[in-house]
C-alpha cells in the first residue's frame, strides 16, 4: 500500500446496532477497492473483521477492527465496531481514532437501541456522521419508513442523498437526489443509466427540496437565494455539504446493499467528499510545563502518536494501534513513552488489514497503524520525541459495573490465568480484575454478562485455561447493638511454665463504622500491667478481621479493659491476647450482633416512558428512590440508594425492561444494618461452611 499525506486520508468508524451489517459493509468496501476479490460473509466465519475465533464463532463482532483501503487516490481507514453494547468499549476506542462515522441501519429492523447509542456517541465528540440503510435488497425493507424514523429520532440533520429504484420487490438502482439522474446496479460497483421512473419521482421531489433547505441553512447568502428561486449548482450543493458534513450540522443519508456491494460505490465517493480529512479535525495535547501543544495533525510539526487501542493475539503477538497526532513517523525512530518516562525505538511501522500486517515505511500525521513489541505500552499512552513532554486525552470509557467472582478449578493454574486475563484486559479497556482480599476472592468486571461468558470462553480457546464465574460475596461487616460485660480467661498448665491471662472487658458500639474498633483502657491498682496492654490490643486487632457473627470484617466496636488479673510467672504477651479474643467473641454475642450491608448510590437513565417500570422494580429490590432529574433527549435519571446484593444481574434486567437503551452507573454510598431474612441467611450459611 502507498504511503499517504494527511490531506489524503480518511479515518472511517463503522457505528451502528448489533448484526444491522456493519462487517458486511466493510467487506463491501474491501472488495470495491480490490483488497479482496470475493466477500466474506459474517456466517461463513470469513471476513476480514472478525478473524478472532469467538467471534466467528458467535456470528458477530467482539472487538474494533481496522481495514485500510485505497479509493480514488485516497486512503480511507475503515475502523469496524462491534454494536452490542457489552462491547461498548470497542466502539468508543475506534471513535477516539476515526474523523467520521458511517452508522449502518438495517432497512428492515429501522432505528434500534444501538442506532441511537451510536449517534449519542457522535454527538458526544462532534463526530461528522453519515448513514447507510443496508437490507435493501430484503422484501419488507422500507426506506421511507427508516429514513421518517431517522427525522422522528434525530431531527432535520437526516438528509436523504438517494432514492431506491424497485421492479416489484427486488431493489434494482438508485436516484442521484443532488445530480436527479438513475441508475441501474449491475454487478458489484458497475452501474448503468436508467430513466427516473414515475413512481418514485414525489419521493425524489421531497428527498430534494429537504436537501435544498439543508444546504441553503449552511449560509445568509445561500438562504436568500433558497427563498428567492434560486438554484444551487452542483459545486454549490458539494461545497456546502463538505462544510455541513465536517461541522456536524448534516448527516447525509444513502442506501443499499452490504452483501451485494449495492451502494457501497456512491457511499465511498462521498466519504472522500465530504467527510473531513484529519487535519480538518485539530487536536491538542497537554504539555507537562502546562499550556497546550498545537498538534493539528500537522506533518511539519514534532512526532507524536496515541495508542488507540491495543491488540495480543496468540499467533502473531502484541500490536499497538496507533494514530499519528503530528509529524512523520518512521521505521526506527525513537519516542518516549510520557506515561513511563521510558525512551522506545519503535522498530518497524504496520498496517493490519484485520489480522493480516503490511510493512510500511512511515505513518503521516492523521494515519493509522499499528507497532509492535513496545515495552509496557498499553491503551491510553502517547509517544512522543524527547524533550516534548505532551500527552493526548484519553476519551472517558464506559465504566464496567457487572462483575462475578471468579474461581480457578484446576490447581496449579492461577497464575496462567491471571497472565492471561492481563492480556485480555489489555486489549479490552471496560475489562478490570480487581483482587477483593478483604472477603477473599477475585472478581472480574465487564460492561454486561456476555461480556464476562466471552471473558471464560476466550480464555479456555485461547490459552488453554479454566475459570468458574460465580455470584460474588457480598462485603457485608459485623457490628453490635448493645453493650456487653465479659471476662476473658486462658489458663494452662502443663509443667514448667504455663500460660495465664485474665482481663475484664466491656464491648459496646462506637459510632464510627468506618473504624474496626477503639481500644481504651480504664485499668486501677495495676491488676492487668501495663506491659500487656499492647497484647490486649493486638488481640482485638486479629479478632476484628473475621466477626464471630458471619466471618465479616467487624466494624464500630468500643472496647475497654478495665479489669483483670495476671500471674507473675505465666503471664505472657500470647496468653493475654489469648485471652482478649475470647473476651471479644463471648462480648461481641451478647452485645447484640448485626450485620451491615453496603448501600450503593444508584443512577440509572432512562427515557421518559419507562421511569415508571424501572422505580417499581428498584422498590422490588429494597431500593428508595430519591428523585428523578430530566436530561436532554428526553431521558431522566432515577436516582436511588440501593444494597449492593439486589444489584446482582441489574444490567440484563435493565436491558430488557428498556429495550437495550437504559444505562445505569453505581458506587457506594454507606453502610447499613441489614433486615433480619438477609442476617440469618448469612448466619446459616456461615454455619454451614464451619461444619464442612
């Protein structure tokens, strides 16, 4: 592949819902451009996007995929994107590198959950947008219905660039709505003149006139003209479309075909028209001394890279994407990595085609390519020439909140796995391994429940390893109600020295449930030494770590020796801490033992119409609400505090109730005491796990 200059190439993110045929569009591009000279198909397992095994495996996209290709002179950088929103991530890594984005819609399924989510995405980060109505070529597909659908979502931006051309049911060409000719599709990418036909020349009309109105709003002049009779010419209408397109202000609108290639030809032309090269974009990076540094994607300018996203596959090893912010990246340079402060010699420059690498001799600013065996590089991270210490925002990601414990059921494979889940981590950024050590176990976090079944699915297919997922332990912690009066006495003799320590204790709750306990001591007439005070203490310390209740780290305990008695021989440090934990266990029973729950703050948001569904359900959970506050779009967000063990499996529910469009995000709040029916379920389960 040719090397290209900044004003030549065009980075493209295919957005859209899940299997609407985003991958099949991209193979459409792919075979127009001869980089393949037969499409794949998502079915087969043989596209140039999915080449990972579990997504061929399932019949959709997992992660982000690059596919460069050239078109008319141009190099256009197409990134594909999973749509499910457990991988949501995916798509907001290949938006942080595109300059534009072509959301799929099938012609048949219309504006889907995903659909709305990728063009939240866009507006988020004033990406320049277009639209393709793929299933065109399926008898119910409606292009008029999808494109009304469009407006009713997304307002006057929707601007059809064509008009399907049917003979009964089968969709066999187009009209030009700029240029009011027709064609005829042929075989993939060849076409043929055709009359406009009658039937569709009030849809051509319409198509036109909002065309017209979207162009003459681009400028005073422009409207003068619109409501004075003028015409537009076509260098007009083109000129004002590049600047509406590249600001946001329009989302052109075309149609096809993505298993036939039908209208993939006009799409890619107009992608080279009117989407906007990089350095129309602008990009500024953060200098360490404070201030900005200009990058613009300028070629003239110091090098620098941003690592977009991050690819380990077992066969061909460790890639990370990059995209160029400034200067002219070349085979062998140096960089420093701004996150580590470590010099990198970047060795030798690539383009993957999927999981296909080309050698390439330099990346201009604005492209996209990928290097490899970079040390401790990871998504986020900016390389850039010594003494220029800048470093690139790194987009604000989906946070994962579904998480499950995970257990390892082969011995000796723990540390297999946890390598291996650092590579999947690596390449996923909503992926987190958090290690829970205060109840004991490992949990993994994803953005959905699919999420984490690929997580155990990729890891058996591709390192060869086990994990079992389970429902997490709750933190649950132990406090008292009331106040206890306790001695605590350990006593053994069994020749020579033995062991003796006696104290007297009182336990009752401290009011601070963010501290294990307070110790005091109100000792008189030297009955406990003071030499053994500390051992008392040191006592209580190992005693809170598991409550004698459930086994929960204790919280909220005022302890206070007053009392007690020692022998002058026997005595030790060990027989008085001995004798504290059984003072703190026989104390902390009697002083009426409860336990408390986290209790997370919740914001869940949602469109007007399901508020309703969602407070009944979090009443169902023990939820209370606190209030609703409405967010443009229509949408509000439900406020609640919630426990934490009623949110288990919260993201599916959600999901359904909403249709895929509700979003939640939750952190803890505070701790509480727990209903009676969850304590003694803990409590059983407790004595359940001693017995065995």
């Amino acid at each position: 592949m040719n090397v290209y200059k900044t004003e030549d190439i065009r980075n493209i993110v295919l957005l859209g819902h899940g299997s609407a045929g985003k991958t099949t569009v991209a193979e459409a591009m792919a075979l127009l451009a001869g980089l393949i000279t037969r499409m794949g198909t998502v079915t087969g397992g043989n596209t140039i996007s999915d080449f990972d095994k579990e997504e061929q495996k399932r019949g959709f996209s997992l992660s982000a995929a690059v596919i460069p290709i050239e078109w008319n002179k141009k190099k256009v950088n197409i990134i594909d994107t999973p749509g499910y929103f457990d991988f949501v991530g995916e798509a907001e890594e290949g938006v942080s590198a595109a300059d534009g984005a072509v959301i799929v819609v099938s012609g048949k399924a219309g504006v889907q959950t995903g659909t709305i989510k990728a063009w939240e995405l866009c507006e988020k980060y004033n990406m320049p947008r277009m639209i393709f109505i793929t299933d065109m070529d399926l008898a119910d597909a409606n292009f008029d219905k999808t494109v009304e659908s469009l407006k009713d979502a997304f307002g006057q931006k929707i601007a059809p660039m064509v008009v399907p051309i049917r003979e009964g049911e089968k969709l066999v060409g187009y009209v030009d709505v700029i240029r009011h000719t027709a064609s005829r599709y042929l075989e993939a990418g060849k076409r043929a003149d055709m009359p406009i036909p009658a039937s569709v020349e009030g849809s051509v009309e319409s198509c036109h006139d909002t065309l017209m109105e979207n162009v003459a709003e681009t400028s005073e002049d422009f409207m003068e003209r619109y409501f004075g009779g003028d015409e537009f010419t076509e260098d007009e209408i083109s000129d004002a479309l590049h600047g509406a397109v590249a600001a946001g202000e329009m989302a052109p609108v075309y149609m096809g075909c993505g298993a036939t290639a039908h209208g993939i030809f006009m799409l890619l032309n107009d992608i080279i028209s009117y989407m906007p090269s990089p350095a129309k974009r602008g990009v500024k990076g953060t200098l360490e001394e404070g201030g900005t540094f200009d990058a613009d994607y300028d070629e003239g300018k110091a090098k620098t890279a941003y690592i977009w996203k991050t690819m380990v596959d077992p066969f061909i090893g460790k890639y990370s994407f990059v995209k160029v912010m400034s200067g002219v990246l070349k085979t062998d340079d140096s960089l420093v990595n701004q996150r580590t402060s470590d010099d990198e010699k970047i060795g030798k420059l690539y383009l993957l085609q999927g999981n296909k690498t080309i050698e390439v001799p330099e990346l201009h600013a604005g492209d996209i390519g990928a290097l490899a065996k970079l040390n401790d590089a990871k998504t986020g991270d900016t390389y850039a020439e010594k003494g220029l210490n800048v470093s690139y925002p790194v987009p604000e990601f989906t946070k994962p909140y579904t998480y499950m414990r995970y257990i390892v059921p082969n011995k000796g494979e723990d540390d297999k796995v946890s390598a291996a889940l650092a590579r999947l981590s690596a390449e996923d950024i909503t992926l987190k391994v958090v290690n829970d050590s205060a109840n004991g176990q490992m949990l993994l976090y994803a953005v959905g429940d699919q999420a984490l079944d690929i997580v155990k699915s990729k890891l058996l297919a591709r390192y060869k390893v086990q994990i079992e997922l389970e429902s997490p332990r709750v933190a649950f912690k132990e406090t008292i109600t009331r106040t206890s009066d306790v001695q605590g006495k350990h006593k053994k003799q069994s020749g020579g020295h033995g062991q003796y320590g006696d104290v007297r204790m009182r336990f009752s709750n401290s009011g601070d449930n963010e501290t294990p306990f307070v110790f005091d001591v109100e000792v008189v007439g030297g009955t406990v030494p003071r030499n053994f005070w500390p051992a008392v203490e040191k006592g209580l310390q190992e005693s809170v770590v598991r409550g004698p209740l459930a086994g929960y780290p204790v919280v909220g305990v005022k302890a206070v020796l007053y009392d007690g008695s020692y022998h002058p021989v026997d005595s030790s440090e060990q027989a008085f801490k001995t004798a504290t934990s059984l003072a703190f266990k026989d104390g902390f029973m009697k002083a009426g033992p409860v336990l408390l729950e986290p209790i997370m703050n919740l914001k869940v948001t949602v469109p007007n119409d399901f508020t309703g569904d969602v407070m009944g359900d979090l009443n169902k959970r023990r939820g209370r609400v606190l209030g609703m506050n409405p967010i443009a779009g229509g949408k509000q967000v439900v406020e609640a505090e919630i426990p934490e063990m009623e949110l288990f499996g919260y993201c599916t529910v959600l999901r359904s109730m909403t249709g895929g469009i509700g979003s939640y995000e939750v952190n803890f709040d505070h701790y509480e005491q727990a209903p009676r029916d969850v304590q003694e379920k803990e409590v059983a389960k407790k004595a359940a796990e001693d017995k065995e």
